[in-house]
C-alpha cells in the first residue's frame, strides 16, 4: 500500500511538472514573438523598396547581380532582360541611414543598363542615384531628390548589448516578408588568410531585443570581434568620382597591354569527304578558332614590351596552318607583326613575340592572395572582339565566393558577368583574367577538345606558368609547311563501330556502355605499331589512357563509310561533281588517328583492348604515319588538267594492291580538261604511259614529258583500258579538234568500261 501511494504522487508530481513546463514552453513561445515582431518593428520605420529601372544599351541585354536574399543568401533577380521586356524594376530592400541617404544591397550592374532608380516607402518616392559604393560592404549608398514623408533614418547606437537578432526583407509570394533570425555566437575561422568571421544575413540590420540597431550587414557574414558595431558614415566607401578616377587609371592601362591580335592561316586542304563540314560553327566565342578558319581575330594581353599572351583556342591541325601574327595596340589601324614562339600545354593560349617592340612593361600582375579580397570593390574591364574592333567596357565587380577546379586549383566565382572579364584591384594590378584552360582532348574528329568551363583564372596561375615556360610549349601544336600540314600519327588499323550484338558478343556490354564506345579491328596494315604489339582482328579497342591524366578516353569510330562507293554509275557523274566525290577508303586521317597526332609524335599512352575475352593493356609512344592519300607526293599536268598522286598503303589496301605493283591514282580532273574529255575518272590507276609501267609520280612525269601522242594503261576496280590523248608537245600544245571544235574519237577513249562492284 505504501508502495502504491509513493507510485501514485510520484506520478502526479510529474504529471504536475509535465503541464508546467508545457504552460512555461509555451509563455516563453509568446514572449520569444513578442520580442521578435518587436525588433521588426523597430527596423520597419527606415526601411524602403529600391526599384532599378534597367534599359538595353546598343543592343545588349543588361545583366546584374541581382541581391542576395536574407532568407537564403542566395542572389535573386538575376534576369535581367525579363525585367526589360515585361516592363518592370528590379526591386530590392534598402535602409534609410539620413534623410536623403538609403543604404542598399549591390545589385552590380553598369550604369549604362541603368534607366531611373526609384526609392519608395509605401507613401512617397523620390528618384535617386548611386552616391557612394561599399569597397568591403557589397553595397551602395543612394542620394535621394527629396526626403521621404513618413520614414525616419536608422539610428545606429555601435553601444547597443546583445543578444543580437538579424532583420532583412525578401520577396515571397509577391510579397515582401520580414525575416528576423538570432545572430549566433559561431566563430567560422579561414586559417589560410588569417581571418575569422560570424554568420549573419546578409541585406540586413542588426538589431538588440529592445529594437536598438547596432549595424548593418550586407555581406553574408560579419567580422568575428565587435569592429562591425559601427555607424555607415565610418564604413570605407568609395564615391563615384574616386571610381571614374581608378577607371580613368585603368583605362590608361589596358588600352596600351590589352590588345587585338590577328592571326592568319594558309587555306586548308580540304579532302572531299570534309568539304560540306566547312559551313560547320561550334562556337561564338572570338578566342575559340574554327577548324576552316582563315584569320582569327582575337585578344592578347601584353606580358611585357615584345610577349603577347594571345587567346586563341587553336588545335594543332590548325596551328600547323599558322602563317602570321599581327598585334594592334592602342587603338592603331596598322598592326605590328610578331613571331609565334609556343602554344601553353595547359591554358588555351599561345605566346608571340613582336619583330619591335612597344613603348610598355606590360601589365602588372597583382601578388596579393586572392582569397583576402572577398566581398572587395574590384573594378574590371570587359573585352570583346567584333570583327577587326577591341570594345572594352569598363565596370566593377566582386568575389562572392571561390570554387576549387582544374588540379585542385582555386577559382573566383562572381554574381555578375564574368564572361571577358579582366579583374584589376584598386590599384590597377591585375587580378584574374578569363583564360580558359587547354581542354581535355576528346575522340570527336572536329571537337579534339571537350571544353572546360572558362572559370576566371587568378594570374598567381598565370605567372607561375610564364616563369616556367619550357615545361608549358606544346611541341605537338606549332606551325607546320604545308608539306607537313596534314601529316598524322597512325597505329596501323582500320576499324569499325562496335554495335550492341557485338558487345555482348564480345563479353564487353559493361566496359563499352553496350556498344556505344569501343571499335572493332577489321583490319591491321602490316610492320605497324598495332601489328608489332601484336593486335589482331576482331580486337575490341576500348580505351586510352595519356601521362599524368587518369581519366580513359573512349575510342569511338567514325560513321563516315557506311555507304558503298558509287562506281557502278561513276560514268554518268559530269565533271562539275568530280571534286565533290569523296575516297571510296578509309582515310588513315581517322578520329582516333587526328587524335594520337594531337597528342603529340613521341608521347607516350596506354591502350586498353579486348582480345579473345580477355582485356589487355599495351603502351605504345605515338609514331608518324607513312604518307597517306592527303600527303602522298603529287603531280599536275596544267596542260592534260591531270592530277596524280603515289599509291599510299590504305589506297593499295582498298584496290587489293601489293606493294610492288605498278600505278599512280588520278586524285583531280579540272572540268572541260583534255582528262576529262578523255573518259579519265578521278581514284583511277594508270599504270602504264605508252606501254612502260608508272610505279610514281615522277615516272608519269617523265613518261609524259614532250610526248606528242599519250596512251595510258588505266585500271578501275580490277577492269582495265586504254585512254589515249592527242598532243603536239607535252607543255605548251594546244588540244587538237576535230570539226567545229569536238575532240577527235582518239581523245575519248571508250565512253563507257565494265566496271567491277566495289569489294566489301
């Protein structure tokens, strides 16, 4: 019984206990409101909406910042455009500080994008306009026309005791909220630059539970110690006229080290089967070249008095076209001309120099870390090639945060443009310019690189780079003859797509996304690398792997020769279309071949196959290929309009050739030529001249040399025939006629020949 009533009041004690401490949660609750709605009261007297009306400016889309939220902290209003078109202001939160002064977030936009700026508190407005900026603070102080009925300043007390609550407005639902959250006591500490911080909202007062305001904070965090209790009158600011002056001094600076570069490139030798890829255009970027491009006008930047640094993007199969180089600086109509020194192996650029040099040092390059100028005031200049004009603007931005990328290196990340943009610090040094890095190389045939992001690059990246410029040159992306234009590097295979069947054939589904990467050998020429690492077909290559890279590169084949050769109607094909035909063999200047060649001749890599079920890993050092079709010594005869080349390996391959028999193939027919006219085709073999065997180009010229009757011994496919070719002598001899101009019978050969379908 005892028992029992000592379990009975224990019971109601905590039952009474239970409802007390419920009943005191809950006043505790009430007052905790109480005193929050107390410090959103205090603020709401000198708290006004800033509108910015934006505008386009010759014809550009204006682009901001936006705020930062003080619900999230993330930026907000960000499009600017649509602001434009639906014919609204970008709206953000402000605070009045005087009677003609609001404080308010940095939506970081140029003033040329700038309409109006309209300051409003729900009675009255007045128009405004930026005053001051916050060189540590992410925002501005506007100057109003007039003074603002029904609104009183914020009285900043730096006096005023904790605890601490943070009040800032957002927009939500289409209605603007107030957010009060407790301003917490965490310490967060960046030992790297020796700084401690507290968490805060930012776009926000803060404010004591009696609704006394101690600061403002419009950065996302505050400093560690009391130095934020301030009043905004000794925060450091920066007027308008001080800024045009840094700008003036910038100005003075870029215009002599920022400069236009021209860069020209001989015509490519374009082979049939890429002809109607030269309308192709991967990107507007004016720093990234196009594979048929002539001349490349781009940016470069002044290392010193004669280096350039030039933006150009340029794979080696267009820098071997490379034929000048031509710096315009400050505004000149005449460019000064400069050599080609290297490529960078890292960054998509290369360095020239000037034949003379300008009256400059180059710019400065700021040594200053670039992780202590967060939140900083950062003027900037804006540079874009149109055509033959350098347009700089000139505007300012901040670091908001930083991203770590490309080798583990650290990247600024900025709310507003960053595209073009080269960052200076106050003082005119130069901070971050957007240098992309030289991307990874892919197996796509006219995309060798998959591009990185274009991440803002701190020059501390950059100097280090140039003081060690041996180990950046690129030996494989340099300007070549044209002999050597398109020479390639080979592993001696030819090879097809694998298709789904064949990898799960093959026991290979998993290692080759079911079939969509990986290639089949179909073919191996002999005395090649393949051939001596012992590859056969009906291996699966599967990947690649490069030096001090870890990640594969998919092999993938090329769906360029699916189709069959037409010679079955190549009679009936006039002469206009001759040039349009592309080879009916596997060019050795194939997606995986172009890119062992942008690797490099005599660098090293690993490939990784399948063969007989089992994966195998051989290293190979890139090798030059033999002469192929593309660079095979060639002849013209202007007065036959013939042109012939030396059978290369893949040509005797495809024609069954061995390597000792006879021929020359027939590469061009200039239309309504003597060749033509004869009944000669282009990728036909001659293989006699007057009955003596051509084994080359040289033999043919010989043979055709003061000739005054040719008879060739011609094959296609297999089918052979005679062409024979009137002439008086084999230089300047006028086509002999018959009749009204036509060509004598002998000239035509016959008009049509048995012709052999093409072999699979």
């Amino acid at each position: 019984m005892y028992k029992t009533m000592v379990l009975l009041l224990a019971f109601a004690f905590l039952a009474a206990f239970s409802a007390s401490s419920q009943e005191n949660k809950e006043q505790d609750e009430k007052e905790n409101s109480k005193t929050l709605k107390a410090v959103a009261d205090a603020v709401m007297p000198s708290t006004v909406h800033v509108e910015y009306y934006l505008k386009y400016d010759k014809g550009e889309e204006p682009v901001i910042a936006g705020y930062r939220c003080s619900s999230c902290s993330k930026f907000h209003g960000t499009n600017a455009g649509e602001y434009v078109k639906e014919n609204r202001p970008v709206e953000i939160p402000g605070y009045l500080i005087s009677d003609t002064e609001v404080i308010s977030p940095d939506i970081l936009t140029q003033p040329r994008f700038i309409s109006k700026i309209r300051v409003s508190n729900g009675k009255s407005d007045s128009i405004a306009k930026i005053f001051e900026y916050g060189v540590k603070q992410q925002a501005v102080i506007l100057k109003l026309e007039k003074q603002l009925e029904g609104s009183s300043p914020a009285q900043i007390n730096p006096e005023a005791k904790g605890p601490y609550f943070t009040v800032g407005f957002s927009l939500d639902n289409g209605m603007w909220q107030v957010n009060v959250r407790g301003l917490g006591n965490d310490i967060v500490s960046y030992p790297e630059i020796s700084e401690s911080v507290r968490k805060a909202m930012p776009s926000s007062l803060i404010v004591n539970e009696k609704g006394e305001i101690a600061g403002v904070s419009m950065n996302p965090e505050i400093s560690a110690d009391d130095s934020w209790k301030s009043p905004v009158s000794k925060m450091e600011k920066m007027s308008q006229e001080q800024l045009d002056a840094v700008f003036a001094k910038i100005k003075e600076t870029a215009s002599k080290n920022i400069v236009r570069v021209q860069i020209t490139f001989r015509s490519p030798q374009i082979r049939n089967d890429t002809r109607d890829d030269m309308s192709r255009r991967y990107s507007n970027d004016d720093d990234e070249a196009q594979p048929f491009d002539t001349e490349v006008n781009t940016k470069g930047i002044m290392i010193d008095g004669k280096r350039i640094l030039v933006f150009a993007d340029i794979k080696p199969k267009m820098t071997a076209r490379l034929e000048g180089i031509k710096v315009f600086a400050d505004g000149a109509s005449s460019g000064k001309p400069a050599d080609f020194v290297c490529s960078m192996n890292e960054y998509a650029a290369i360095i020239a120099e000037l034949k003379e040099p300008l009256q400059t040092k180059g710019l400065e390059f700021s040594s200053e870390d670039i992780l202590k100028l967060r939140s900083m005031l950062l003027p900037a200049v804006q540079v874009k090639v149109y055509g033959d004009n350098l347009v700089m603007n000139y505007l300012y931005n901040r670091i908001t945060d930083f991203d770590i990328g490309w080798k583990g290196n650290r990247f600024p990340e900025l709310p507003s443009v960053s595209d073009y943009l080269f960052l200076f610090d106050l003082q005119g040094r130069l901070i971050a310019l957007p240098l992309a890095y030289r991307p990874r190389m892919s197996m796509e045939r006219y995309n060798s690189y998959s591009r990185h992001d274009k991440n803002l690059l701190p020059v501390s990246y950059l100097s280090a780079a140039l003081k060690n410029l041996d180990s950046q040159k690129n030996p494989a992306n340099v300007p070549l003859n044209e002999k050597d234009e398109n020479s390639i590097a080979w592993l001696g295979i030819e090879f097809q797509q694998l298709t789904p069947d064949l990898a799960r054939m093959n026991k290979v589904s998993e290692l080759t996304k079911n079939g969509k990467n990986g290639a089949v050998v179909s073919y191996i020429f002999p005395d090649s690398p393949a051939a001596k690492a012992g590859i056969k077909e009906g291996d699966i290559l599967l990947c690649l792997y490069l030096e001090d890279d870890p990640a594969p590169v998919e092999i993938r084949a090329e769906d360029r020769y699916t189709r069959d050769f037409p010679w079955a109607e190549y009679d009936r094909i006039p002469d206009q279309y001759f040039q349009r035909i592309p080879t009916p063999w596997q060019t050795l200047d194939n997606a995986l071949n172009s890119f062992l060649t942008n690797i490099g001749f005599g660098k090293k890599f690993t490939l990784e196959y399948s063969s007989g079920g089992k994966i195998i890993s051989r290293e190979f050092t890139v090798e030059k290929a033999p002469d192929y079709y593309d660079t095979a010594e060639k002849y013209k005869s202007d007065f036959l309009g013939l042109t012939v080349k030396n059978l290369t390996c893949e040509v005797r391959r495809y024609f069954q050739k061995n390597p000792d028999d006879p021929g020359v193939i027939v590469s061009k027919i200039d239309p309504g030529s003597k060749a033509s006219v004869s009944g000669l085709k282009p990728y036909e073999i001659i293989i006699q001249v007057n009955g003596k065997p051509i084994n080359n180009v040289k033999d043919f010229e010989e043979q055709i040399k003061d000739k005054t009757d040719l008879s060739f011994g011609v094959t296609r496919m297999g089918t052979s025939r005679s062409v024979k070719i009137k002439m008086t002598n084999g230089k300047d001899a006028k086509p002999a006629e018959g009749e009204k101009g036509k060509p004598k019978p002998e000239q035509l050969g016959p008009v049509k020949a048995p012709v052999a379908a093409p072999e699979e």
